[in-house]
C-alpha cells in the first residue's frame, strides 16, 4: 500500500482539498448567474492569484482586494480588474495606487473630502482618471460615509475633481456575520441594503447616473443578491468556509484544513498536537477537529495546542490530525503556502504571494 | 524642517527601536553575567539572524528555536550552537534535522521512547551522534516527561541508543507568566526549578553526569537564574518585551510597536484605523497606544481596529499612531520585515526571515 499523504507532509501545514474548493467555486459562481448578480471575489481570504484564476475562469468579473501591496501581487499575476474594498489613505500609498492604475484598472473606495484631495492630487501628477466608489456605511460603522445626504455631498465633491470618477456605492455589511437566525439575518441585511439603494436613489435624483452597487459576504450573499439594485457580490470567505461560517453557510465545504502531529499525551484524555497560535488563529474561537468532534482544544500556546479527547478517541505520539480553522482568512495569512490534496495524493504546493501584504 | 519618519511608512509596519533593543540586549545579558548563568536567547521572538547575531555579540552563547525550519534558516545564516527547545516528532522533519546537524551543532529536546528510537534511527542512517536534551515537565502540562524517575527510565533509554549522547535537561515553566504577584511567581518558580534539580540529581546518582539544565522565560528568569543547579537562561521575549509582559518585566523596553494611520472616524469619539489582525494579534488581549494610554480598542477585524479615545485625545484621518502589541512574538510572526528606527530616523529594513518557518 501507498504511503499517507499525510506522512509526506512537515507539520504544522495549511492542507487544500481541492475537489471541495472546486464545488464551492462552482456553487457561487452558478448562484452568481441564477440571480443575475456580477461576482468579484474578495481575494483576501487565499491571497493566491492561481486561486483567484480560477474563480474568474467560473465566471468572476474581477477581484476585490484589502490593500494596495494585495493589489500590486494579484497585478503582477495578470489580473487587470480590481477593487480595493477600502480607503488609501497613506499618501505613500497613494502614489503606488496610481502607478498601478496605470498598468491596470485599479478602483477604490472614498469616504472623506481629504482623501479625495489626495487621490485627486496624485491621479492628475501622473494624468491618470483615477475611478472611484463611494463606501456608504449601512450599519457596520466602521469605514464609509453615512447613507443619504453625506453621501450625496461626497459625490458632489467628487464631481470637482478633474482626475477621479465616481462608477459606484459600496456597502458591507460586515456586522452580520455574527447573526446566526436566517430570518433575523434577512431582515438586517435588507435594511442595510435598502440604506445602500436610497443612497443611489438621491444620488440619481441628482444627476448622477449610478448603477454599479457592489457589497455582501458569505453569510449574507443570499439575501443581497435578491435586493433590487445589488448588482454584485463581494464575497471572500466561501472559496474555503471555516469552523465559523460553516455553521451560517453549511452550502460550501470546509476546504482547508491545518495539519498537526500529536507530541505528547501530557495527562488522561489529554493530548498535545503542534499547530498552535502560529498555525491557526483563536480570534473566532478555537480551532476544532475534523473527524473528532468531541476533541476540543483547551489552550492554544505559540506552537502547541492542548486537547482533551472523549474517553473513546486514543492517539499516539506521531499520529496526524487535521483542523478546521475558526478564522480562515487571519489562518491563511500565516502560511507562505497551501498543500494541495487531490484523491488522496499531493497534487500541487501553492503560493501565497499576497501574505503579509496589507501594507 | 525634515519629514517625520512615520510619513515614510506605508502602514500598518512594526516598527523596531534600535536603541530601546539594544538596552534590553544589554541589561539581560549583564544580568546573566553577574549571575554566572549561560544565556541562549530564543529567537522565536524575532526570528531574524541579524537580532539573534547582536544577541551572540553580547555574550550570548547559543540560541534556542522552536522547529527545524527555524534552525535551518539560523544555519544558513551562520549561527552554529542551536537548541531546538522542542521535541521533533515527525520523520520527515527528523530526517531534516540529522541532515543540519552535519553542519552545525543542532541538539533537540526529547521526551518518549518512541522519538528517541526514530532520532537513533535516523542520526544512524547518516552517521552522526546526535546530542539530545531530555524535557521535564516542570508544571506546565505540554511537553516533557515527568520529573524523577520517568527521566531517568528515559535517560537510561537513551544510554542504549549508540548514534544519541544525552547532554542536558530543559524545563519550561510557562505556565508562569499570567502569575502576576512577584513573591507568588518567585516561590512558584523556585519549585519548578526544584524539579528539574531533583531530576538531575536522581540522575546523577545513577551514574549520569548531568551539569547542563536550561529552563526559563522573560518573567521567571531573576529566580531561576539564582536557583542553585541551574546553568542556562533561554529568555525570548525581552529583545522586545510586549504589552503583557511589561507589566511583570518593566526593566525590559517596548521596542517594538505597530504603525497605524487613522481612516475614518464613525462616531463621537471612535476612530478606525488600519491595523486590524493581520498587523498585530489579540490573542493575549487587544493591543494598546503608545502615548495615548486613555484610547482603547473596541473591535479588531482583519485590516482594521475600531478604538474609543478619551474626549481629550483629538485625531485626524491620515493621523499616523503607535501600538504596543499585547503578544509580541506572534505578532512579529505576521511580518516580513523590520522597520529600524533611530534618533528620529530609518536607519535599516530587517528581514524576518523565519517568519512562518514552523514546520
């Protein structure tokens, strides 16, 4: 008999288990499609241009990103349409912002006069049009300008500026992931929605012509997609789900996983596994194990974690085990590269050019 | 007058005060002097051979990792006296590690049979005696076999491997840090000290010849440094100290903080800025400002925190501010590289060169 290909792996490793990726991709791109919504995968979540390719190949029109430095990598790997869901604010930014418009199309979100000085500023040095949209905050309160009237003053302001055009409104719903009853769930992001589409209203009763109205995620696509005016999707974390969202979004696999190896059995039912806070991130919540639901992690240190296991499961020292990360995209962000498994063989190592790239 | 050195960084960046590193490099390496222990600094904390080079300069005579792929960057960078203050489970990985010892001295902690055969094993495949250290559990719970006569069954074990030589003992007395109160901490110290000393003694009265015992961190070490027997200080976190840590350590500086810039400003009082939790961990608690004690942070979501100031504390969006991280060595984990500061300037970019190196 063949090897384990778990035995030909140095742990702790980030495992992708390929077929399941695929079905998420082909999930979302077809729900995508049914609804007559745009898709543009926000690419945080794997950091991975072969990734993101092949979301495009699906049917994606372009890619979200969370920085400038995501945007050069994905840039330099060929992708000519991105939007940098946030605001650059860092005039050291910026510039390198604008540069790369000039070798692709490369949007932004506003949501302050300053910053659209700046990004007007920049943008006319290098004689680019710069395109921008608007963040509308519909709840999170985080980055965004409120729905309405400021947003209204905002695109005016806009309107002055010679090198930028505004092509949209984003919102983001981003509050709602924790909202785990589906009607509840609905309803919330119907109003979020609903702040978003008044937004546009006003605007158009103005004389704007905005029809571009990009948000949601992974828990809340669903109803988004529905709400007359949404014309895309922002979606990152469906591409692999996590421990977290698996229990809001069950439709995608669980498709990555941390792989560990048992070190010790400190104590009865007790044992330690080397994927600690270096291999997987606790800020949802522990990690848990895919197999053995009743193992669960009671400290999480640097390298290690502790685990008690029901009086049924025995390990051995040397035995590998995989993990559901709770928080995939901060898990991801670790690692310079997936494993890829495919029927039960390593098929491929790829590289996360993106990580540590938020700058 | 010039420009301030934060406008030159695109943020979030960890920042690294060279002046406040080298007082601490100093003061622990002077305390190890005139305490006549050995000091082997752990460079899981910074995980960049330029620190660990200054750390050897100053009188450090070794330094500790936590996995091989730390210990084969280190030996490519030319350090030759490391421990891996862990157990080395996986054959792939021991087949790595009996390859690096061929060129540098590379010992290893143990702590079941089973590992010490598949080291044997391997060491004799390439024909190396293969220096080893038994872990003992001093209390922590995690790795290590009990004290007493479990490590002297184990140290016996290994006297029959003819391709391993057992060379010391380690203790870890982790489960230390969060002891707040120093008289507690002391005697809580004293007695995991005690057990690794008993060990050695019951070692050495069955004709073992044991002097070497390493054990200690950056809140335990002024005890067990004095604590007769013990040889060897393996402090990490004191190069930088962190928010957690400085409230037992104050003698060690903050010298290394997170650069941020403020992007938004969703509410009376609150401020979002661009370091979430890919620029620094909460996984020891949210991290605090540098010279704004009174600002806290709400919520921290992957690119960004959202903080509530004191009504005296006025920011601008483009504002640049400092954060001391609350885990110092898994935050330095997210970086690629060092931004080095002095006297009000950039003097270096440093590589972490062993970031995610934990396989």
């Amino acid at each position: 008999m063949g090897k384990n290909w778990k035995d030909e792996i140095s742990t702790p490793a980030l495992v992708l288990h390929y077929d399941l990726m695929q079905k998420n991709i082909e999930t979302m791109a077809k729900f995508a499609k049914e609804n007559n919504v745009s898709l543009r995968p926000h690419v945080k979540t794997h950091k991975c241009p072969i990734i993101g390719k092949k979301q495009l190949e699906a049917g994606a029109n372009g890619i979200c990103v969370a920085r400038v430095g995501e945007a050069e990598i994905f840039a330099q790997n060929g992708f000519n349409d991105i939007l940098i869901a946030n605001q650059v604010i860092d005039l050291s930014q910026i510039k390198r912002l604008v540069e790369l418009n000039k070798k692709s199309l490369i949007r932004v979100c506003v949501d302050s006069e300053k910053n659209i000085l700046d990004l007007n500023q920049a943008a006319s040095k290098k004689d680019v049009k710069l395109e921008v949209l608007i963040e509308v905050d519909v709840g999170l309160g985080r980055n965004g300008v409120k729905p309405g009237e400021p947003a209204l003053h905002l695109a005016n302001f806009i309107k002055k500026q010679p090198n930028l055009k505004l092509v949209g409104l984003q919102g983001y719903e981003g509050h709602l992931t924790s909202v785990l009853d589906p009607e509840l769930r609905e309803k919330q992001t119907n109003e979020c929605m609903k702040r978003l589409v008044n937004t546009r209203n006003i605007l158009n009763n103005n004389g704007f012509n905005m029809d571009y109205l990009t948000a949601s995620n992974t828990v809340t696509y669903k109803f988004s997609a529905k709400y007359d005016g949404i014309t895309e999707l922002q979606t990152g974390t469906y591409i692999f789900n996590d421990e977290h969202y698996y229990r809001v979004s069950p439709e995608f696999n669980i498709a990555v996983t941390v792989l560990g190896t048992v070190t010790n059995i400190p104590g009865n039912r007790y044992y330690t596994i080397d994927a600690g806070l270096k291999a997987a991130t606790n800020d949802n919540g522990n990690p848990i194990f895919k197999n053995y639901p009743k193992c669960k992690i009671r400290v999480m240190t640097e390298e290690h974690s502790i685990f008690r296991a029901s009086p049924k499961d025995k390990f051995e020292i040397g035995q590998k085990l995989e993990l559901y990360p709770s928080h995939i995209c901060t898990t991801v962000n670790l690692y310079d590269f997936f494993t890829v498994v495919k029927d039960g063989k390593i098929i491929a190592k790829w590289d996360i050019l993106a990580r540590g790239k938020n700058y």
